[in-house]
C-alpha cells in the first residue's frame, strides 16, 4: 500500500497545479493581477503543500494523543 502513495501524491500535486492555474486565471482580472502559467502554478502549489502539510501533521497528531490519552484512562 506504501508503494501506491508516492505516486497518487505526485498525481494529487500536479492536478492541484492544474487547478492553481485555472483558478488564478478565473480570479486574477477581479483583482487587476496577471494570469500565471503552470510553472508558477507549481511553485506556488509546492509552497503550499510545504506550509500546510506540517500543520495537518501536527493537528492530527494532537487529535490521536488526545484520544489516545481518553480512552486509555478508561480501560485502566
């Protein structure tokens, strides 16, 4: 199952790439600003995925220890 995830996230980066660009470029004339390509759609992807990931790791982790800790008092 290990095996698998490596490519789905690689799959997963590349089409929220895609949408990046597609969304920038639906949103971008409101606001004055240019449309970007899908280089840059990358980059600002990656620069999520690295500010985000550490925080969904960290949220997770403190939900199971709080469960952990629950239900572990009560079967003692």
């Amino acid at each position: 199952m290990v095996y698998f995830s490596i490519p789905a996230a690689t799959g997963g980066f590349f089409f929220s790439s895609f949408l990046t660009m597609i969304f920038w470029g639906i949103i971008a004339p409101h606001f004055g600003l240019e449309t970007i390509g899908y280089t840059m759609a990358m980059l600002i992807t990656i620069a999520i995925w690295l500010v985000v990931a550490p925080l969904v790791a960290a949220i997770a982790r403190r939900r199971f220890w709080k469960w952990h800790a629950r239900h572990w008092t009560s079967q003692c």
